[in-house]
C-alpha cells in the first residue's frame, strides 16, 4: 500500500514539469511549427531557475519573491529562445527538424557554459517546497497523493483547461488553429500568419522555460546540464500521442510519469533486480505502444505542421 | 481608407503588370468596373484571372500598376485593406480551415465578434442566419468543414463572403463545382444581387457569363485581348476570341458499339468514408471501344465507384471484372498494370505530387518501367524529351518541365494528369469530372482525346455532372442515384429532361 501511494504521489508531483512544457509544445504545434528544441529551452529556464536564487543568497534560504523571480526568469528565457527560434523558422523559413536540433544544442549549451563559469560545481538552493494544504492533504490517502504538493503543481494543472479554453474559445486560439491547419486560408482572411506563428512560439517558449526553472527550484533543487535528460523530447512526443488536445495530453503526461516512477521505485525497492536498462527502458516502450494502438483520424490535427508559409509560393 | 458605409461605384485597374519565375502572370491589365455592373473575367487556363484577382485582394502585390477606388488610389497590402475597402472575395481554392467548424470559419474574418477572452459565435450563427435567409443559402453552421462535400463547401465558402459584408464581390470560379440545379439557384440568386453591389465573376462557362454579366473581359497569356458589352455577343463569339479560333465541342456519332466487354461490375457493395453504403449492389458493363457515361448528382456514389475500380477503396462485397481478370480488392499498382488508367476528381491530392516536377509527374506511374528506367536508373534524357514533347501537344501553360506541378494553374494541372494517363495508352480508362475547371479550348482538345482513345478500342467510364459532356461523348449513359443504377440509356434516348429526372431518383417517367 505504501508502495503504491508513493508512486502515485510522486507520479503527480514529477509530471507538473512535462505537463507544462507539452501544453506550451502544443502551441507551438497548433500554429504549425514544431519545435524539437523544447529541451534546450527548458535546459535554459532551468538554468535561470538556478542562477537567481543562487547569486542572491547562495545555498541559503532566500525570500519566496526571489524564488518566483527565478520561475519568472526561466519564462523570460523562454520567451527570448522562443522567439529567436521564430525568427530562424519563420522569418528565414529553415527546415524546423534541423533549427530545432539545433536550438536543442545551443539551449543546453550555452546554460551548461554559462553555469560552469558562474555557478561552478554542483550546489544546491533551498528552492520552493512542497506544503500540505491544510485538511485536504488530512484526507487517508487520496490527501497525500493528490494535496501534499508544491503550488507549481496545482497551477501546472489548471493550465490544462486553462490551455483548453485558450485554444477551443478565444478569438487568438481559433487563429493559432487556423494558421496551423491552413494558413492560406487565414491569410486570405486577413489573419497574419506569421505573427501568430511567433506569438505562440513565445507562448511555448515561456511554458517550455517555466517548466524547466521548475525542475531546478522545486523538484530537484540544484542544477547540472542533463537536468533535462530528455523530458523536452518527450513533451514533444506527448503532443502527438494527445493529438494536440490538452486533456489527453495530461493523460499522456501523467502515463509517462507513472511507468517512470513505478520503474525507478521498483529499483529503490527491489535492488537485487539485475537487469534494471530493461527497467529504464519501460516508460517509453509504454508510450510507443500506446502510440501505435490508438488509431485515430489526423482530420481533426494541424495539417501545416512544419510546412513554412510563403505567400507568393503554390504549394 | 474607404468610410464602412461607402459604395464602391467604381473600381479601376491601370496597367498591372505581375511576374512569377518564368511567367508573366498579368501583362499591362487595365481593367474599369462600374457601379451595379457584372464584369465577366474570362479567358484560358493560366491567363493570369486568379493572379489579377489576388492583386486586388491584396494577396499578390503587383510589379507595377496602381489600383483606384471610387477616382482614389488605393494601396492594398493586405487582404486586411481589401476588406476594408468593401471588396470580398469566393476563392478558386476554398479558403476554409478543414478541421473547424462552419461557424468558426467565419468567425475567423469576422472582427466584431473577436471579444477578448471568447469568440462571440452567437453573433456569428445570427449572421449567418441572416445571410442565409437572406439569399436562400442553406449552411448547416455546425458542421466540420472535412465532413462537407465539395459543393457544400463552395456554398461556404459563398456564405462567409456575404457574412464579411462585401460591398464588391469578386468569385472566382464559383460554380466549377456546383450541380447544374445549384449553379441556376446560383446565377438567379447573384443576378439579384448585383442589384445592390458589383461583381467581377470568372468561369469557364459561357452560358454562365451570358446570363448574368453585362460586360465580358478576355484575358490571354496576361493580357486583355478584349472588352465589350456581353449582349452584343453571343458565346460562340466569344469562345472564339478567347482561344482565336472556333470553338466546336466534338460529338460522338458513331453507331452503337459492339466490342467485347471490357469491365464488368456485379452486385458491388462498397462502403463510404461516413460508414453507410455508397454502392449497393450496383452493376454496369463496358466495352472495348465504348464510353460509358455515368450521369448523377455528386454524392451518389460516383467516388467510390470511381476508387473501388482503381483499387483505392475495400469493396464489401461483389466482383469487378476488367479482361476477364477479377480485381477487386488488388493493390493500385496490380490494376494500373492491368491496363486500367485514372483521371481522379482530386486533383491536387491524387492526381499528382505538387511538390514535384511536371516531368516528373509525368512519369510518375513508369518510373520504373523500361521505357523510363535501365538498371535501376532513370533514363534522364528520355524522359526529359518525353516529358517536353507531351507539354507541347497537350499544350500545358508553364515556364518549364522541370517546374514544381504544384505552381500550375488549376487547368494545367488537370492537362499534366490527362497527358499521363491518354499517352500511357491504357486499356481502359476511370475519367472523373475530367474538364471541370478546364478552358473551353482545352475542353475540346479533351474531349477529342477521349474520342481517340475511344476509337482506338479503348473502353472509358466518364463520370462526370454537365450533362452537355455526357450526351455529346457517351455510347451510353448509365444513370447512378443512391448507389445504384437507376437506368442506362442510349444516346438517342438521352435527353437533358429524360437524364434529369432519373437523377432526381425517378425511375418511370410515368410515376411524374
Ligand atoms: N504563386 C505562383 N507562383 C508561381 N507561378 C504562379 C503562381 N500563381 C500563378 N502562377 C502562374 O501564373 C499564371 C497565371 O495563373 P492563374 O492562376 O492566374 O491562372 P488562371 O487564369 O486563374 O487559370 P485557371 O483558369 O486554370 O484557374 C500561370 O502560368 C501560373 O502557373
Ligand atoms: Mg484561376
């Protein structure tokens, strides 16, 4: 029993990071642009996440504005590889596969430099905890899975129908869908289509970022530069395997993160387990496995996805 | 800018000129509509009409030429200045998003009910509602646009023009894909309204052009050839200026066919996308040598009799026989190898690869035959020769052959894919729609073709909706309603109003 409701509990608590970064990949992707980069984004954020607490006060306790000023850098950094990402895809229309490999590299590297020749070592920050809400987290069992959380999570959560009102009611979701399905016919509409496409790259770029500065101040609490270890690439995947709805993406979130931590406390709790790369390999069999038995119509997907918008250009 | 409530009286282009790589799209076009007039923009296929119609939307800008408004120049940068003006536009390619509602598809141009947290598709349904009632144009506003056919969409497309508020009306072919019946709704229903607004109308349809416009513009290779009023000029005259020469639609008169069958169908059952029966137990049978039109409305089966022939769609039940071979339910490439050929009514997404080269296309089907290809390697030089020798005799407007297909005007890309498949020399020939959206001088050379093949032994079933094509090529024409043959008549028997009540689900004529 205990066993169970620690990895429901963690499952909950790890997946808030993955959430928040598929849901801003999923802007990305409605507007038709699809950004492998996310990785290098939420590397960057994590960094930001890092560097803020810590040129304050070191490994000290630092007020809580100090922490939020560190979330609030990663989405800023975010925000500027987003759109830098923008301008190499959409202004200077490169292949988006091979400008997000890149903008992946460049993300991990500069945030690996940069804390090398700042930061040093590892080091840790007190970061933001976790808290029981009061009475809630008193209820047997589903209070310790569900309301012994760090607010980042709960927030992480309600982006989910937040991200689903954003996208299905408002005027500027109904033109992000419209420029990544067909943005020939939003143009001729008078919608610029390029301007969409950065907004929601910056959208995705902040919510990539947000999601990494949370990974070092209220998951891990220190910084290396494979603090990712390839969660950005996952929440690229998940946006398919939701099929660009953020209800299912949350699914898919929640999925991955349990097979993860079901393998990883299998490992805590079974150390004789010897063949543990087959342990490690698990959660993303699961996702492959999910991923080719659920037959749905691409009808209802962005079918620009990845194509550049010309204009002046048939085709 | 214009004022909201400002008519446009009078439109004027002066010398627009526009280039592409290799073409020369508009050359010097000057052009006056004036208030309550119906200009008629007609012309072959690559003439450049779309192209001058996006220069007024502000899609395209123009190398040169300046545009006025009411005596103002007008600078339109973007569909946004378009609007503002009053100009609306129905698009040759549909502008709708597929994977979103009616409702949304219209909202998506409607500033006014763009409020900041939500889209107000209440305002949006009412106008709708309005416009609809208004001009008797029946949208379901809920639908997806994906689940609609094509002449649904057309009709959507019509809607979210008027809902914009257009006070200029440009449509660009706006009846390539509307039923005969729904074209005349169409005609009567822009007649009204050019009352009140003017309308600059393209078509490839000249019983179309005479009845609604009062003025006629031809357009060749960029340039207009001529102006002038439409009543003083009967079709035939202008069929003849706008290929410069004598437009004649050749007829089939030859005795009925007596060839050996060539495709049989029995008892087809065929499901369709939507998941009911869109063939039920339908058969029909072909000759060498025979061409064998299938008459109907769209949406009665013709797609997927059309596909289950060809191998793209599972049939259910039933055999299709081509040679005394069954293939039903054989792969594509078994069939195209049997000899059997296809000219498909989409034909951007099955017809031909538009990212690809005319050439290209062009052999897209031999690629690894002989003729085009030894140890693995394509024959370049061939199929070069090939390639430029088929643009020449089915005249296919382009800079090159070694342009993307995809660039070609609409009518082009139809003259690519009719090359392909009459010059593969097929033993049987699955034709759909075959001349929608073609100019008149390309429909006569098309026609003529089919005529070739047809007397070359060669068995074609011609689906098509103008019953003009059917009564002038076919040996026979099979009436299809509901997934089913409903009569099969010879072409001494056929007549519009004979065709058009079978159509409309009546067997006897006596039941009327
Ligand atoms: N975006 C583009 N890029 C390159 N070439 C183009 C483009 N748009 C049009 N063209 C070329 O310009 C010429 C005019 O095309 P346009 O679409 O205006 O013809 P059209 O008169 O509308 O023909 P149709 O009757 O077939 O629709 C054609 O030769 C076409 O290949
Ligand atoms: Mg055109």
């Amino acid at each position: 029993m205990n066993f169970v409701i620690t990895v429901l509990t963690l499952t909950v608590r790890f997946s808030a990071a993955l959430l928040i970064a598929s849901l801003g990949e999923m802007f990305n992707q409605r507007s038709g642009i699809f950004n492998l980069g996310c990785e290098g984004i939420m590397c960057m954020g994590a960094f930001m996440g890092m560097l803020i607490p810590f040129s304050y006060a070191g490994a000290e306790a630092v007020p809580f504005y100090i922490n939020l000023l560190g979330l609030l850098g990663g989405l800023a950094s975010g925000i500027v590889l987003g759109l830098f990402f923008g301008l190499i895809v959409i202004t200077f229309r490169a292949p988006q596969g091979i400008a997000g490999i890149g903008l992946q590299m460049l993300g991990v590297g500069i945030a690996g430099t940069l804390f090398r020749s700042y930061i040093g070592g590892t080091q840790s920050i007190s970061g933001i905890s976790s808290f029981d809400i009061p009475l809630l987290s008193q209820i047997p069992v589903v209070g310790k899975i569900f309301f012994t959380h760090n607010p980042i999570v709960y927030i992480a959560y309600l982006m989910v129908p937040l991200a689903s009102y954003i996208i299905f009611k408002t005027p500027w979701g109904m033109k992000v869908r419209a420029v990544g399905t067909n943005p020939r016919a939003a143009d001729s509409l008078g919608i610029n289509v390029n301007r969409i496409r950065y907004q929601a790259l910056a959208t995705g770029g902040a919510m990539a970022g947000l999601a990494g500065a949370f990974l070092t101040l209220c998951q891990a609490k220190m910084f290396n530069a494979d603090i990712i270890s390839g969660r950005g690439f996952i929440a690229v995947a998940l946006v398919y395997f939701g099929h660009w709805k953020p209800s299912r993406i949350m699914f898919g979130a929640i999925l991955f993160t349990f097979a993860q931590t079901l393998q990883t406390q299998i490992q805590i709790f079974v150390p004789s387990f010897k063949y543990y790369e087959f342990l490690n390999m698990l959660p993303y069999v699961l996702v492959i496995a999910v991923l080719a038995i659920s037959r749905e119509s691409n009808k209802l997907g962005p079918s620009a996805l990845g194509k550049p918008f010309n204009r002046e250009m048939r085709t | 800018m214009q004022n909201e409530k400002d008519q446009i009286t009078n439109l004027r282009l002066e010398h627009i000129t526009k280039r592409f790589p290799g073409v020369l799209a508009c050359d010097d076009i000057s052009l006056e509509i004036g208030k309550s007039e119906v200009l008629a923009l007609v012309g072959e296929n690559g003439a450049g009409k779309t192209t001058l119609m996006n220069i007024i939307m502000g899609l395209y800008q123009p190398d040169s030429g300046s545009i006025f408004i009411n005596g103002q120049e007008v600078h339109l940068k973007t569909p946004n200045d378009a609007f503002d003006c009053g100009i609306g536009m129905v698009h040759q390619q549909y502008m709708l998003v597929p994977n979103m509602t009616v409702l949304e598809n219209i909202a998506l141009g409607m500033k006014d009910c763009w409020k900041t947290a939500k889209v107000d598709l209440k305002l949006v349904r009412d106008r709708i509602k309005e416009v609809s009632e208004k001009y008797g144009l029946a949208v379901d506003p809920d639908a997806f646009i994906w689940q609609l056919s094509v002449g649904e969409q057309q009709r959507v497309e019509l809607v979210k023009t008027l809902c914009l508020g257009a006070r200029f009306l440009i449509l660009d072919e706006p009846t390539s894909a509307l039923t005969p019946q729904e074209t005349d709704e169409l005609i009567v229903l822009l007649k009204r309204m050019s009352e009140e607004l003017s309308i600059i109308f393209i078509s490839h349809k000249l019983q179309e052009v005479a009845a609604l416009s009062n003025k006629v513009a031809i357009l060749r290779h960029g340039a207009v050839v001529f102006q002038g009023n439409t009543a003083e000029h009967s079709t035939s005259d202008i069929a003849a200026l706008m290929t410069g020469h004598e437009v004649k639609l050749p007829e089939n008169t030859e005795p009925p066919c007596q060839g050996e069958d060539a495709l049989v169908i029995k008892d087809l059952c065929v499901k369709s996308d939507r998941g009911f029966m869109a063939l039920d137990h339908l058969s029909l049978s072909v000759r060498n040598g025979e061409i064998l039109g299938i008459a109907g409305v769209s949406g009665n089966g013709q797609r997927e009799l059309a596909e289950s022939i060809t191998g793209l769609r599972r049939t259910s039940g039933g055999t299709i026989t081509a040679f005394g071979d069954e293939i039903q339910n054989h792969t594509p490439n078994h069939i195209i190898r049997h000899g059997i050929g296809y000219i498909p009514e989409e034909r951007n997404t099955e017809g031909i690869v538009p990212s690809m080269s005319i050439k290209e296309n062009i052999i897209l089907k031999d690629s690894s035959q002989s003729r085009f290809c030894s140890h693995t390697f394509l024959k370049q030089k061939y199929i070069a020769q090939y390639a430029e020798n088929l643009r020449q005799r089915f005249d296919i407007r382009c800079p090159g052959i070694n342009t993307a297909a995809g660039s070609l005007s609409g009518g082009n890309i139809q003259k690519v894919i009719l090359a392909r498949e009459i010059d593969r020399k097929p033993r049987f020939l699955v034709c759909v729609y075959p001349i929608r959206g073609l100019d008149l001088g390309a429909a006569e050379f098309i026609h003529k073709k089919l005529l070739e093949l047809r007397k070359s032994g060669v068995g074609v079933l011609l689906i098509s909706e103008e019953l003009d094509e059917l009564m002038n090529l076919s040996d026979r024409i099979a009436v299809i309603f509901k997934g089913q043959i409903q009569k099969t008549l010879d072409r001494k028997d056929a007549t519009r109003r004979s065709l058009g009540i079978l159509m409309a689900g009546v067997k006897d004529e006596k039941q009327l």
